[in-house]
C-alpha cells in the first residue's frame, strides 16, 4: 500500500501493480515505468538495486549518490503542491526487490521528446504556454525557498503537448529566503549545458537565478526544437607577464554566455516576442536575470496579444478541418464496401463535391485568414521591438534600482553609527539641558523686568519727545536751497523709499529693482524675488514687504545682507500687494495694501525682539500704496483712495497704542486735512511734511506743507510740481524728490533750517 498524507489531503492505495516492462526511459540511476495504483494509471520511478549497496560518499558530495538523491526528491515533491508540478502520490516498496518506488502522476512525454518529434515549427502560442507553465512552477518554488538546479528539457513533461509540469527533483535544494546566495556543493548539480556561468565555477556559488538561466536556454530550445550546444566556456589570449611584461604568456579568459550560444540564438527570427526575454535570462551576471515573477508578468501579457490570438485561433481552424477530413475518411472506408459501392456511387459524388465546396469555402477563409494575420504580424512585429525596448529599459531601471539598494544600505550603516554616537553623548546633553532649562528661567524673568524698565522709560521718553515737538513745531522750518540732483536711472511714479545712513533707496511701484542714491551718483541692486513690494528700513538692513513672486499675493519679507536677498524675517500672516510700512523702537508695521483685487485695510506689526507676527488693527478705510510716516511717537498714513471725502484725510496712532491696545480702528485719529491729495508724507528733524500733490483743480503744485498740531502751513516750495512722487529725509534737513506723475526721471533736494 503506498500512502501520502499532508495537511490538505490523503492518498492510499490498496493495490499498486508496476509495469517494469513498459517504461518511459532509463537513466544511469534508474528508469520511469508504468504503473497501476487501484484504478489509476501513475508512473512510477524505480532505482537499480545495486545502487542501494553504494557506500555513503565523502561529505559535501552526497547529491551523487543516487539513493540521496531519491531520497531528496521524494522529499521535496511531499512537501509541494502546484498544477505545473509533477503530482507527488506517494512511496511504495517493490515486494521483488525491498527498494523504494516514488509514484507520480502520468504524463504523456517530455518537453526533449515532443521538440525531436514534432514535423515542424511549435505554434507560436504553444511555445508561450509551455513557457508560461514553466516560469509558474520556477515563481512557485523561488517563493518558498527552493532552487530547482536541474531545469532541462528532459525534466519538464507535457500534457497533449499543451501543458507542461517540471519534474526530477532530486538536484533541488530548500534555502533559506534570506540568505543570498547559495555555496554548500563542490561540483556542477546539474545538465552542464542548461548551467549558468556561476554554477559551472569551483565552487558554485548561485541563487534561484541558477534556475532563471536554465529557464532561457529552454526558451531557445522550445522555439528552434534543438538541443542547446555552447561553445567551450574559456578561450586562450596572449597577454603580458604580471612579473615580466617583456614576456608573453597565455591566459584563459572567460567567454559571455550570450556568445558561447550565439549559433543556437541565431536560428531565432530578430523579432520572435521570446528572444529578448531568452537573451535577458542568458546574463552572465545573476543580478541582471530578470526573476520568476518578472517572467511570468512578461509572458502573461505575451498571451494578450494579436500575435498569440491569430495562432491560437489558426491552431484551432487546423484542428477543426483534421477532424472534418477524418469523419469523411471514415465515411469513405465504410462506403469502400464492394456491395454498396454501386447503391452509393451518387451518394459519394455528392458527398465529394460537398466536401470539395467545404475545402475550397475553408481555403477561402484560410486564406483570408493569413491576409489578415500578414497585416496583424506587421503590427505584432512593431509590438515586439516596443516590448523589447521596454524590456532593456526595465533592465536599466533594475539596475539602477540595485545601486540605489546598495547606497541606502551604506547610509543604513553610516545612520547606526551616528546613532550609536548619539546615544553615547545623550547624558552629557541631559545634564547641559538642565543647566540651560535654568539659565532660560534666569533670562526670562530678567526679560520681564527689563520689560517693565523699558515700558517706564518709553511713557517718560514719548512725554519729553511729545514736549520738544510741541516747542520745535511752534516755529515753522525755513527752506535754504534748493539744488537739482543727477536724474534717476527709471521714471518713478509710486512706489517706497528710506534712507540708510548716507545712502537713500527708491523703489518704483511694479519693479523688482532697488534704485540707490549714494555720492551723488545712481546705481542699482540686484532685482528682488519679489515685485510690488514696500521698501524700509529696519535698523540698518533694507528690507521688502509683501508683493508679487512665487505667490500673487506674497507674504514674505526679503532683507538686502551681503549683497543678496534673504529672508531674515518671518512672513506676515497676510500677503498683499503695495502696503503702507514703518519701523521704529522693535516694531515694524504694515499697513493697508492690496489682495484679490480688493484693497485692505488690515494692520500688522511684527515685533523683531521675539520675531512674532500680531495683527493688531484695522485703517479706518481700504488704502493701496498709502503715503506713511513716523514723527514722534506717532504712525501718520495719508491714504490713497478715490473717495472724494476720504482722499485728503490724514491718520495718526501712536505706536504705544499699536502695541498695546485691541484691535479696533478707533484708535486712529483724524487729524487736519490736507489741501492737497496723492501728497508724500515725510519727517524731518521732527516735523511732519507733506510733499507735492493736487489741489481741488487736479493740478499738480510745488507746495510743501509742514503741520503744526491744528492745521498746515506751506513753508517751501520744489522747482517743479509734483505728484505721486517718493521722498525721503538725508542728514543735513535735506528732503530729496524723485520723479511722480509724469516729471519722468527728475530730482532735486530742499534744505531747511
């Protein structure tokens, strides 16, 4: 009784009969028999009684004792079960000789044996199939661990020549998945001519793309239906003495795989759809084998397309009309009766002139048929050179995947150590984090009281300002002289402006260039990120704010330092265009400007002590491109609007209560209104100007205004009127103009006493 159990099912066989004389094949081992178990036809594979009698050889060698070897294949195909290999049944004892038999299910013959007797060509979907089936049972085994190692075409076994099984699993090996390669045997395991290059070495050291190798020489075979014959595997070349380079010596050098066996790869059509997937499994390098699973994506979609379709469908045209010849054969014989002969001469005339109709309509459509297929292998062929550029580009991809692999794995060290390093210096950091938790309180409470100084020192200094502005604003500024400037290198029309000790900086509205006035001279700075920004001041770096760049609406603040813009600052919780902006004691505040095309009236300050954002208020009324100022203590901002009421007002807020106060608009007083509009705010030594503008006739004046607490008053006037103009304060009570409405690139400087 032969007997297999495992955890999903159970074979026993009450009767088992061999059929010693009817065999498959014999090998040096053993044969392949038929055999009879209950009902069922097997085969059955039986070892040469002497065999068993071999003494154990030396270790490392036991794969060429055939009893370990049997021993081993029954063994393995036990523990496996898949439909594209050879079904395992059980062990049986011959009762003749007391020697184990392996019982497997029949097949009908082997993949060598088909090729040697098959008239013609396989049909180019059979090929694909059997191919398919075997990359199956390879992705199947690789994925549990197992290397086959004597993948031929004598172990790969057919059904009907259309389904193919891999058998003889006494060369294969279980290893483990995470071990990478593979080097326990000191000899070939396998048919040297289905062995990759690093199988053929001493010692062998191989991975599963031993079998992947294997798997492309019987591609060549299964479409030229030759036995795979390479060239020797080494060639001689003259080279210099590694010691004596004046001397000639012979060294044997490997040849490339894909050379050794170019004859059997040039028998193959350029454009057959395996040629490429047999020349990407004939690498030298294992690494660059494509593995199981990749060749069972590659063949599946093989079986999608025309070329596999037209086949199989001829295929089965073919197959119909055999068996249509057959029938009428058949029918032939039994009339071929010399009694019935004269009763069916009519009968037969008639059947022969139907079944000529029948072969000349299935000629036509034959026919027909290859016109078709003729057209649908010119796209196939143009498919085939696409899916083998695809398949070398998927090669490089691979390969650069492999050393993107290998530079991960060295940062994974050099992060390690780094690590290990980290850990080791975590105490010292431990105590210095204490230390530097104490000396954080000691530094803040210190802030606190330095704070609270500072509050009282800043009401009694805005008092004594407050007083000395009262006294110096009683007697209105007298102009000295007026001198004209070298024209700007642009027309300014809008825009900012601030001075930076000797040198004052104007920047035209739409711009990403900063125009600088030094020496008496112009020059510019290399263009800004941004555009429609608000140039100031803050301390001494020249910083922009807000504008146009990478966002529409940008909120970014761009400082001037060695030679180049960076962001020194942080952003503002809201972009805009063209805002209003000031700096004084820590505090920079924007205000006003424009976002979607709807001009704001938000007010934020950024304090540069502790580098936060806060909005603190709101104009009382939506300004873009406001006229803005500080004299004194105070935030002055002349809107720009096209509100017939608003576009002469004048606000002041204090920056005590910018700071200090909620949000609200009310904290914004209305001073005196102007006389004119579109005017340029200004301080100089502590009086608040107003430059330029329009009258209530929309003319454009020369007047400079002063303000004196309750009204104002002119005290100068340019040699040229202006509007929309940009000013600034120079040491020495020089105001400086550049340009405005239409005045182009001309400036010009008043000096007051």
């Amino acid at each position: 009784m032969a007997e297999r159990q495992d955890r999903e099912q159970e074979y026993i066989f009450r009767n088992v009969q061999l059929f010693k004389n009817d065999t498959f094949g014999t090998g040096s081992y053993g044969a392949v028999c038929k055999a009879k178990c209950d009902q069922l036809l097997c085969a059955a594979k039986l070892l040469y009684p002497v065999l068993f009698q071999i003494a154990v050889p030396d270790p490392g060698k036991e794969h060429r004792h055939p009893f370990r070897r049997f021993e081993t294949e029954c063994a393995f195909l036990s523990r496996i079960n898949h439909p594209n290999i050879v079904q395992y049944l059980g062990t049986y004892r011959d009762p003749d000789t007391n020697a184990p038999v392996l019982l497997m299910e029949l097949m009908d013959e082997s993949l060598t044996h088909f090729l040697e007797s098959s008239p013609g060509d396989i049909p180019y979907h059979i090929q694909v199939n059997l191919s398919y089936d075997i990359a199956q049972a390879l992705a199947f085994l690789h994925s549990n661990g197992i290397i086959h190692r004597d993948l031929s075409s004598n172990n790969v076994l057919l059904i009907a020549g259309t389904r193919a099984k891999v058998a003889d699993f006494g060369m294969s090996k279980f290893r483990d998945i995470n071990v990478s390669r593979l080097a326990t045997m000191t000899t070939c395991p396998g048919t040297p001519a289905f062995m990759s290059p690093e199988a053929l070495n001493e010692p062998p050291v191989y991975t599963e793309k031993l079998d992947n190798f294997s798997f492309g020489v019987l591609l060549v075979q299964t479409t030229t239906r030759q036995f795979p014959k390479p060239t020797d595997r080494f060639e001689s070349v003259q080279i210099p003495a590694p010691r004596n380079p004046g001397r000639i010596v012979e060294a044997k050098v490997a040849i490339p795989e894909l050379e050794r066996r170019q004859a059997h790869l040039s028998l193959i059509e350029p454009t057959h759809p395996l040629l490429p997937i047999a020349r990407h499994c004939l690498k030298d390098r294992d690494i660059e084998r494509p593995s199981s699973q990749q060749l069972c994506q590659t063949l599946d979609a093989l079986k999608r397309t025309p070329r596999y379709q037209e086949s199989s469908q001829q295929d089965l045209h073919q197959m119909l009309l055999h068996q249509m010849l057959r029938e009428k054969d058949e029918q032939l014989h039994v009339l071929s009766n010399q009694h019935l002969i004269t009763e069916k001469d009519e009968q037969i005339q008639i059947s022969e002139q139907q079944h000529q109709q029948l072969i000349t309509e299935k000629d036509t459509q034959i026919q027909a048929n290859r016109e078709t297929i003729v057209q649908n292998n010119e796209q196939t062929t143009i498919k085939d050179q696409q899916l083998y550029t695809q398949a070398n580009e998927i090669q490089t991809l691979q390969q650069d995947k492999a050393t993107l692999q290998h530079e991960a794995e060295a940062r994974e060290r050099q992060l390690r150590r780094l690590n290990q390093e980290l850990q080791s210096s975590e105490e010292n950091t431990a105590v210095l984090q204490q230390a530097i938790d104490q000396r954080n309180r000691e530094v803040t409470q210190l802030r606190q009281t330095l704070a609270s100084k500072n509050e009282e020192i800043h009401d009694l200094s805005t008092r004594m300002h407050q007083v000395a502005l009262q006294d110096e604003q009683a007697t209105p500024m007298k102009p000295v002289t007026i001198e004209s400037l070298p024209d700007a290198r642009v027309g300014i029309r809008y825009g900012s402006s601030d001075v930076i000790g000797d040198k004052a900086y104007f920047s035209p509205y739409g711009s990403k260039t900063v125009n600088v006035f030094s020496n008496n001279q112009w020059h510019e700075l290399p263009p800004c990120p941004n555009n429609y920004f608000t140039i100031v001041s803050v301390g001494d770096m020249l910083t922009t704010v807000g504008g146009s760049g990478t966002q529409r609406y940008s909120n970014k603040l761009y400082s001037y330092i060695n030679n180049k813009w960076v962001e020194h600052f942080p952003p503002m919780p809201i972009g805009r265009w063209g805002p209003g902006a000031v700096y004084a004691n820590s505090t920079l505040v924007v205000a006003g400007g424009s976002r979607d095309l709807k001009t704001l009236n938000t007010v934020e300050i950024l304090n540069t002590g502790n580098m936060q954002w806060s909005i603190v208020s709101s104009l009382p009324l939506p300004s873009l491109l406001p006229s803005t100022t500080i004299c004194g203590d105070y935030v002055y901002i002349h809107p720009q609007t096209g509100d017939a009421q608003e576009k002469y007002s004048v606000y002041k807020c204090s920056l005590r209560q910018l700071t200090q106060s909620p949000p609200s608009s009310a904290i914004w007083e209305k001073i005196a209104p102007l006389p004119i509009y579109w005017s340029s705010l200004d301080t100089i030594n502590g009086h608040l100007l107003a430059v330029g503008g329009r009258d209530s006739n929309r003319d454009k004046t020369k007047d400079i205004y002063q303000y004196n607490e309750t009204s104002w008053t002119v005290i100068s006037q340019m040699s040229t009127p202006r509007s929309q103009c940009l000013t600034t304060a120079l040491p020495g009570n020089k105001v400086m103009m550049v340009g405005g409405d239409r005045i182009g690139r001309k400036c010009e400087t008043v000096t007051f006493k």
